[in-house]
C-alpha cells in the first residue's frame, strides 16, 4: 500500500522511521520547553483580553436585543454584562482599573434594570401610568446610575492625570447618554421622583 502511494504521489506518504530521529532529543525537548513556556507565559493575559472581549461582546449583544425590540434579551444580556464587570474588577491590582470595572459594573446594572422595567412595561399593556413594578424598576436603575456617576467621580485624580484607565472616557460618555435615556424614561412612564 505504501509503495503504491509512493508511486502516485511521488513522495513517502508515510514517514520514514530515520527521519524521526534527525530531531535530536535536546532539540525536541528544548522546542517542547519553549512552546510550554510560551503557552504558560500567554494564557494570564490571554484570559483577561479574553474575559474583556467577552464583557464587549455581551453589552453588544444587549444593545442588538434592544435594538431588535427586545428588552427582556437586552436585561439578560446586561445582567451577564455587570457579572462579567464584576468579576474582573476584583481581579484587578490596579487601582485604576479596579474602579473602572466598578463603574462600568454599576453602570450596566443601572441599565439591566431599566430595560427590565421597559419589558414589564410592555408586558403589562402599556397602560400609562406604569405599574408600581415598573416604576421599582427604574428607580433600581437610579441608584445603580446614581452609583455609577459616584464610582467614576472618584476616579478622577487632578493630581495624577496618568493614573487613570483607558476605559473611562468611554464609560462616562456612556453614563452621561444612559442618565438622559433613563431621566426621558421615568417621565414618559409617569413615575415619581
């Protein structure tokens, strides 16, 4: 069968037993030991890129459900959103981050609760004034904000502009755009302040 292959193919279709030797013991051994080193080296910041792309991909995906009329997928998807944020917060060691990932943690829960009430909205007919529920909800969705704002207030350091995350400037402008969306909600459902 092999000598068939050969003849066809015009090479060894199956390897010959010499060359498996021309890989000296020390060279295999030293490649195995450098790739194992270069896989143990990567896999910690393979995670966390990882883990934040993956914190990206859940707040597009919630941003697609809303935009797809579907706020109880979008509540969901926020909610695994703030989960994600929390847990990279705690891992974080640098002040900075860890506060970053804070805010943004309150921030997406602020908005899992508004869409949330926006579901139950819709759920419940649409009959203005909304339900006390729905109105629960969205004062949820206050103090999260409320929070949020505070976490990120806090995180500003006049004295070291430096020390800040990257993450911030992306994290403010999303608060200042979901506090207009959120305040435009409670007076279009009739809730009380």
């Amino acid at each position: 069968m092999e000598h068939q292959t050969n003849r066809y193919l015009g090479t060894r279709a199956i390897g010959d037993r010499a060359g498996a030797g021309r890989c000296g013991r020390l060279v295999c051994a030293s490649i195995l030991a450098l790739s194992l080193l270069m896989a143990a080296g990567g896999i910690g910041l393979a995670q966390v890129v990882g883990e934040e792309a993956e914190l990206d991909r859940l707040r597009a995906k919630a941003e697609e459900a809303m935009g797809n009329d579907d706020a109880e997928g979008a509540a969901m998807n926020m909610g695994r959103a703030a989960l994600m944020a929390a847990q990279l917060g705690k891992r974080q060691t640098e002040p900075a981050l860890r506060q970053a990932f804070k805010a943004t943690e309150h921030l997406y829960r602020s908005q899992e609760h508004g869409y949330r009430g926006l579901a139950l909205f819709r759920r419940a007919g649409g009959e203005l004034p909304a339900s006390a529920g729905v109105c629960g909800s969205l004062q949820l969705a206050q103090l999260e904000l409320q929070h949020a704002q505070d976490t990120l207030a806090a995180s500003e350091t006049p004295d070291r502009p430096g020390a800040a995350s990257p993450r911030l400037p992306a994290i403010r402008q999303t608060t200042d755009d979901w506090t207009i969306v959120l305040s435009s909600m409670q007076s279009e459902f009739r809730c009380p302040n």
